[in-house]
C-alpha cells in the first residue's frame, strides 16, 4: 500500500512538473508586427541585398548544360539538340513584385511570406537575328518559424515548387524557331526553381535575419523616463496569424545605467490586441506604466509662502480656520507657509478607457516663515484622473479634476479640527500647488519611438485594466 502511494505521489509530482514547465507566463511588454510593416521591411531588405542583381545573375545556360534532362541519355541527347542552337541564355528583366503576407491556418505557429518574381530571359540563336525573350512568373515561399534556441525567428523553408511558374513567350516568332523556343521553355520549367532555391533563397533567409535584428534594435532602444530610462529585451517570440510577436523583459535604468526595477514574466494576464488593420501595437502592462510615472513623480517636498504666491487662496484658507477657531487663524502672518509632502510613490488604477491616480500626501500649514511647529497637519488621499494622450511621438499623461474625499488630522494646534470642512480649500490648494507642479513633470512624455523608426505616425491609444496599448497608422 506505501509503494502504491509511493508511485502515486511520484506520479502527480512529475505531472505538476511537466504542467509548469508547459506554462505560457506573461511578459510585461509586448509589440505586434503585422503584415504590412514584414512585407516593407522585407522588401527593403532583399534590395539593400541586392537580390534583382542576383536574379539577373541567374546562370540559366550553364545549369542546362550541366544536368541535360536528369542524366537520361536519350533526353539528354535531345536536350543536346536543343541547347546547340542556343549561342547565349540570360536574364535580361528582373523585378520583385509586392511580398504577400497571408493568414495563417489555424493553429499553425508559422509565417508564410510568398514573393512573386517576374523575369524576362532571352536567347540568341544563329536562326534568327532578334533576341528571343521569354516571359517567367513565379513565386518563392519562405515559411518562418519561432527558433527557441535564439529566442527568435528562423526562415525554416524557402522553395519556388513549380506549381506557381508561368512561362511564356513575349513576341510571336518564325515557324522555325517555334520549336527550339519550346523546347528552351520546357528545360526552364524544372531548372528555374532549383536556381530560384540555391541563389535567391539564401539571400531571402540573411535579409530576413537583418529585418529581424533591425526590428529589435528598435525595441530595445531606451526609452528616455524622466532622468531614467526603460529597456527592453527580448524574452521569446511568436507568431499569431500572419503577425509576429515579441514578447519582451522591461528594465528601469537610472541615469547611470543602474538597474532600478525589472519587470519579468509573471502569471498575470495581459490583454494584447488583434491589430485588424494596424500594422503595429505596443502593449505595456499597468506595472510598467506605473513605475515609468513614479520616476517622473518621487516623492518631494512643495513649500510655498501662500500670502504672496496665491493671495487669494491665502484668504480661503484663514476663513476656512476662522470658521472653526478665530484664535488659530489669527496666528497666521503675511509669511504663512504651506507645505505638500507627497508620500511614497503615486498608484495607477486602470480601467477599460479610463485611469485614475491615487496618492498619499501630507498638507502642512506654518503660522509663519519662522514657527518650526505646523498649525495644522492633514493626510489626504488625493485621486486624480489620468487622461493619456499623444504629442508627436510622445506618450504624455495629464492629471486633472482632483480629489481629496479622504482627509485624517494628523496633528493640530486647531481644537476640534472637523476634516470636512476642510475638504473644499484642501482641493483647491492641490488644484493650485500639486498638479501644476505634478504636469509640468509628466510633460516630457515617454518616446514611442519605435512607431517613427517603422514609418509611422498618429498614434493611438487604448486602456484596460491589464495595461495601455498603443497602435499606429501608416504614414
């Protein structure tokens, strides 16, 4: 009976193992590329590669002559037939038409990216003095597929199987050469993928390689906080339909490039978007966002003399303490000091649309530029709404509409000191003092600039309680 359990326990151990190991955590940071933005990057690629160049390198005459109809020795002789009249065969037009991108099958975790070529060759043969051009269709098919091993991309097929290859002839020619031209059509037909696969496809898996590392230098730059700054890394990739995933590490560097905070993979979920027709998404989970705003916003000391900055809040706030002991707002003198101590770092609350910003703060009231003693200490919880929006390249947040429905007496020299009578000037003061100091700091912003290096403006944004996300158009 203990073995049995022994073997049981042993069992469900390994079991538990083997789910966890299979567990898909969550990244803090996630960008979607789509389509339009592989296909503009790729293509940009094949040409600094110069692959129109290679295609019109093609060694079409010399791969015919080297394997004569599959080593059959009565083709062969017929293919010999065929070949003797041709002086030269060569690619004389090249081009690469626009990439497709097309959906994936369900459930299949990889990119097709289909090329189409289009290709004139054309022959000389002692029959006729004109060029013979011929006409070529065709497509390349690179399959792309997550590398664990690098934690990327790989291009794990790349082939033109025939199937999609249209040959024809440009210009009507002599009875004469009719044939021949036939018979240099039909020895293209097997040779042109094989040369397609050995030339072209090479060239296809390095500048999807560079299209894949410039993609990454993008995600990875810093992203400049305040006097920190955010880093990215790359922590695994995915393909979803016909978009890639990056799935990404987030750092917070001070100015010295020492690391603040990471933010790792961890079991909460975090809602990433299907890009419908945008070709790219930024998605930021609500800690990061959080921590970027806690370093525009550490913890300071606002100290002000109220009578001579704002006069007429000065006024408020000693009818407010009149009200409730003329004694104590008889102490207060022309040089009266009012201080703001935020507490800790601020809280952001997430909704579908819609945030808010909580923090502690700590309002103080010196009778006088002298006095060390406050008259007066609250602590409110102030809320604020945290309205998002774009400037240029520039994520910016703006706090606005305050709160302070939470106020506790943390100390006073004012007997019987009633919180809610004080609610109303202590949200003016905050209206006067915390947020313009507080936006003026937030007004930097946070470069999205990821979404320029792509090529693309007029970002938009989206909020749930996961996180924010940011989308972009094209330019």
């Amino acid at each position: 009976m203990k073995m049995a359990s022994s073997r049981t326990f042993t069992l469900l151990c390994g079991l538990l193992a083997a789910t966890l190991v299979g567990a898909t955590l969550n990244p803090p940071a996630v960008v979607i590329i789509g389509p339009k933005i592989i296909r503009e990057k790729l293509a940009e690629k094949l040409k600094d590669h110069d692959a129109i160049q290679i295609l019109q390198e093609l060694p079409l005459l010399s791969t015919l002559r080297e394997e004569p109809a599959g080593g059959i020795p009565i083709l062969g002789n017929l293919v010999n037939s065929v070949l003797n009249h041709v002086i030269w065969l060569k690619i004389t037009s090249a081009n690469i038409r626009k990439l497709q991108v097309p959906p994936s099958a369900d459930d299949q975790e990889e990119l097709i990216v289909n090329i189409p070529l289009d290709l004139v060759a054309g022959f000389n043969t002692p029959l006729v003095k004109s060029i013979v051009e011929i006409h070529m269709e065709t497509e390349v098919q690179a399959t792309i597929s997550v590398d664990t091993n690098k934690k990327g991309f790989t291009v794990s097929s790349c082939s033109d199987n025939g199937r999609s290859l249209r040959i024809s002839l440009l210009k009507k020619i002599s009875f004469m050469v009719n044939p021949l031209a036939n018979g240099v059509m039909k020895l293209l037909v097997p040779a042109l993928p094989k040369l397609v696969k050995s030339q072209l496809c090479p060239v296809i898996e390095e500048a999807f390689e560079d299209m894949e590392r410039d993609l990454l230098q993008m995600v990875e730059a810093p992203i400049p906080v305040s006097d920190d700054h955010l880093q990215f890394d790359l922590l695994s990739s995915a393909i979803k339909d016909n978009t890639i995933q990056l799935n990404l590490e987030a750092k917070l560097l001070d100015s010295q490039g020492t690391e603040i905070k990471r933010f790792s993979e961890s079991e909460a979920s975090l809602t990433t978007p299907t890009l419908d027709s945008a070709p790219f998404s930024l998605t930021l989970s609500k800690d990061v966002v959080k921590d970027a705003i806690r370093a525009f916003l550490p913890t300071e000391e606002i100290a002000i003399m109220l009578d001579s900055v704002l006069p007429e809040l000065a006024f408020k706030l000693k009818n407010t303490i009149k009200s409730m002991s003329e004694e104590a707002a008889a102490q207060l003198r022309p040089t009266q000091v009012l201080k703001v101590l935020t507490q800790d770092s601020p809280e952001l609350l997430l909704e579908k649309d819609r945030a808010k910003l909580a923090q502690l703060i700590v309002l103080q009231v010196f009778t006088s530029d002298k006095v060390l003693r406050p008259l007066i200490t609250l602590g409110i919880e102030a809320i604020s709404e945290a309205k998002f929006f774009n400037k240029g390249d520039q994520l910016i947040l703006n706090l606005t509409e305050i709160s302070a429905d939470r106020i506790r007496v943390l100390n006073s020299d004012i007997p019987q000191v009633d919180p809610t009578m004080l609610k109303d000037i202590v949200k003016e003061i905050l209206d006067a003092t915390l947020q313009p100091n507080q936006n003026g700091k937030l007004s930097h912003g946070i470069s999205v600039a990821i979404a320029k290096a792509l090529g693309l403006n007029d970002t938009t944004l989206n909020m749930n309680k996961d996180g924010i996300v940011l989308s972009a158009d094209s330019s």
